[in-house]
C-alpha cells in the first residue's frame, strides 16, 4: 500500500477537515488531537473501542467543542477530510487506509507531525529489544551533561504538545517503534544519531512478514546524510549488511576489531581511544551493559565527554515495568518486568537472576512470533512457571514436547493456562520458597487481559502490596 505523504506546509489546519484514526490510551492520539483542535481544525475521532474503554482518554478531551466521534464502531469509509491522522497500532491493511489512498487523502502520525515541526538535533533509538533502556540511559546522560534535552516517542511521551518550547540548539532523544519508522519512512526523515539495539523478528502480526518488518526498521538509518552517525550493535550478523549513509559506530562485546565501544565484563573500552572505565550501573544484567555500550555511543558521538557519560549512567536508576524492584516478602523478591512484550527480552531478564530460583509469569496475547527459545529457556531457568493469557496453552503444549522430545532434564513445575492474572500470581507466590524471586518477565504483549504493559505491570505491583499487607 502506498498512501499519499503529508507536508505541513501543504495545509492550511485552520478549519481543514480531519480525521484521526485511533485515538488510543497513551497519550499521542490525545496529543495530536490537541494540536490539531489549537490550529483551529475541525476534527472527526474514530476508535473500534467504545466510550467506556477510552473514558480516560475522552476525559482530556472534553473541554475542546470541535470534535466529533465515531466510536465503537468499524467504517470502511471515511467522513469527509483533508487529512488522515492514523495511531501507530493501526495496521497497514486497515479498511480506511485502503479508502485514504484510493481517494487520495493525505496520511500522517502524531510522530510525523512532531518531526516536521521539531527544530532539534535527535537521537533515535530503535530495536527488537532494550530500546526504552537505552533511550532513558541517553537520556540520562545528556541530562547530566547540562545539554537541554527531551525525551519521548514510543517510550510513551508526546513531544507533540511541547514543540513550541523545543529550541535548535537542545536535543530530542526518541524511542522509535518500528510502527512510527514506518510512517517517517513516508516523510523521508532519519535522526542525525540513530541507534540499532538487535534486531530479532517481532510484531508480525502488524508486519505479516519479516521483511517488512525489517524494513520499518532500516528506515532509522536510510534518510541520514553523511555526517550523521549510525549505531549498530556488532555482535549481530543481521545488523551489519544494513545501508547506511552515516558513519558506522560500532558497540558490543565480541568483536574486538569492529566495536568502537567494547563490552569486558563490567568495564567498556572505547577501542579508538584507547581508554577503559567501568562505570556505576545500578540496573542488573549483562542485557543492560550492552544497553550502556548503545548509550556509550550514542552520547559519544553527541560530543559528550567520559566523565559525563559515567556521571549520567550512575543516575540512571531504570525504567518502571523493566526489571523494577517491587519490593521483598517473606524472603522472596518480587520484580516488575511487564516491558518484556518480547521472547528475547524475557530471556534476557531471565539470565539477569541466573543463580537464583526463578518463578515466573509469563504469556500474553499472540504476535505470531516463535516462542520455542522462550519456552527452552524458562524450561532451564525456572523453578516453576505461572502460564497466562492467549499464550499460554501454546507455551504449555510446547514445554511439555520439548520436555518429551529432547530429553531436557528439568524439575520445572509448570502450571495450567490461568484464568486471571490474579490466580497466576497467587500459584506463583505458592510456588514460593525463602530466597526465591517471582518475577513477571512475559515475553508476550499484554493485551487480552490488559489494555498495556503499565497496567499489567501496574497490577503486579498492586498484588504485591495487598499480599505484604496480609501479614
């Protein structure tokens, strides 16, 4: 599908008919909304969910008259407009971007907006896996630096509302999902500093393939120029045959000749200064120095010096809902690590408490991806498994093959598919034993049972707090 790109200069907002396609419950069909509705445009909402799922949402919205909604309801045709704002969760087959590009109808994102109205220099950060981390590690950093900076895009943040404010000399620091890299594919439009994590397949059932997939992603790196920077990770075959204008900066731990920020144990080498530090990080895991090495990077091409850099990362204290500290119970620590909507992210929290006894609760709602890692994994890293959501079953038929199949010697207890998220909580914490962690790393998105990660990592921390409050 190729839908019409849209220019800010080829509109004139004031009174122009919208429609904005998703209005969703984070923060940047709300943004975009309000943007639109201050540049005086008369606005239609359309979401397949109803009044009530978005009361939230439809709260912020209420003092603005110039909205109209179409809500709990599934169009195939559009009202009347001049543009066609679209949610980054809309997939790209969706009925009304078939009718935006039949009628020629312009199309854009909350995020497409912020870009052409953004004067800063940008540090985007992409990948399959670590990228909110690595985002609020640059974050962090800059901060530290004294730079003016900004943080948002898919770590949940619309700069959208703040543009105004945003001056050419700061810096904007962006999560990017391949959903929104997708629609700045449109616009032409890289960061000057963009970051690869990994890359590993995911959200396909967005993508239906790999190779879509794969090229949303590339897109962080296709419309640089040559003096700007692309960051990949070198231990990732994959990563290394990608196109990029930029000059190539290299992170990793394995590759001695190719990085230019080189992962030993605890300590980082910046290989073409010849320099080694081990900084203070005080989020766990060898995931998280690897997440540092990207940082590293990053804020060294940005002109940040070492003693910065090292400054930034021991303020960084790690995001909710990623390896969270909950909080201890009975001898048992409890971790929040909900952002884990992936196999591989959930695995590296699993190596992260390596030599301790790990129950776990994993599984959500189905992106079509392979989970077979994933289940060898928490077959080898477990002591008992809580199984949750439309994932579960498919995780139990699975462990229990491998078991049978590959003769894996495991004393893993595995549980039946929950029916709630509040028995699989309950059957972990029974599962229990002094010393043991119970850890939420799923490994699957949440929806189903929640509306996000937050509020699925949200009601963990609730569980855990109403059980320590038992005693």
């Amino acid at each position: 599908m190729s839908v019409k790109s849209f220019l800010i200069q080829d509109l004139d907002l004031n009174r122009s008919q919208i429609t904005l396609l998703g209005l969703g419950r984070f923060g940047g069909g709300i943004a975009a909304v309000k943007y639109l509705a201050a540049q005086g445009a008369q606005i239609t909402v359309i979401d397949a969910r109803d009044e009530a799922s978005l009361a939230d949402s439809l709260q912020q919205l209420k003092p603005l008259s110039q909205i109209k909604y179409q809500l709990g309801i599934a169009p195939t045709e559009l009202p009347k407009t001049d543009l066609l704002v679209v949610n980054p969760a809309i997939p790209p087959r969706h009925p009304l971007l078939k009718d935006a590009e039949k009628q020629q109808i312009p199309v854009t994102s909350e995020m497409e907006l912020f870009w052409q109205l953004n004067p800063a220099r940008v540090i985007g950060v992409t990948g399959s896996n670590g990228k909110s981390t690595t985002t609020a590690m640059i974050h962090a950093i800059m901060k530290a630096s004294g730079a003016r900076c900004w943080l948002g895009g898919n770590i949940g943040i619309s700069l959208l509302p703040v543009v105004d404010q945003i001056q050419p000399e700061d810096w904007v620091i962006l999560e990017l999902s391949s959903f929104q890299l997708d629609a700045l594919n449109r616009i032409q439009a890289s960061p000057q500093i963009g970051v690869v994590t990994n890359f590993s397949p995911n959200h396909l059932d967005w993508h239906q393939t790999v190779e879509h997939y794969r090229n949303a992603k590339q897109s962080i790196f296709r419309w640089q120029t040559k003096n700007d920077f692309s960051i990949i990770n070198a231990d990732e075959q994959e990563l290394q045959g990608w196109c990029a204008t930029g000059k190539v900066v290299r992170f990793g731990s394995t590759h001695d000749s190719l990085s230019d920020v080189l992962l030993k144990g605890d300590a980082f080498e910046l290989t073409k200064q010849n320099h080694t530090f081990e900084p203070h990080l005080t989020v766990p895991g060898r995931h998280n120095r690897m997440n540092a090495a990207a940082a590293i990077a990053a804020c060294d091409c940005a002109g940040v010096d070492l003693a910065t850099i090292q400054e930034g990362l021991k303020t960084f204290k790690g995001l909710p809902h990623r390896l969270q500290f909950v909080g201890e119970y009975r001898d048992r620590r409890f971790y929040n690590d909900s952002l884990a909507t992936t196999p591989e992210s959930a695995i590296c929290a699993l190596e992260a408490f390596e030599e301790c006894p790990i129950i776990l609760l994993a599984g959500g709602s189905d992106k079509k991806v392979d989970l077979t890692e994933f289940a060898t994994q928490i077959l080898r890293q477990t002591k008992a498994i809580a199984l949750m959501g439309e994932t579960g079953p498919v995780l139990s038929e699975m462990m229990q093959d491998l078991g049978e199949r590959s003769g894996m010697n495991t004393s893993a207890v595995i549980s039946h598919p929950q029916t709630s998220f509040e028995a699989a909580f309950d059957w972990a914490f029974q599962q229990s034993a002094p010393g043991d962690v119970i850890l939420l790393s799923p490994g699957c998105a949440s929806y189903g049972w929640f509306s996000s990660f937050a509020e699925r990592g949200d009601r963990f921390i609730d569980l855990f707090h109403s059980l320590a409050q038992r005693s």
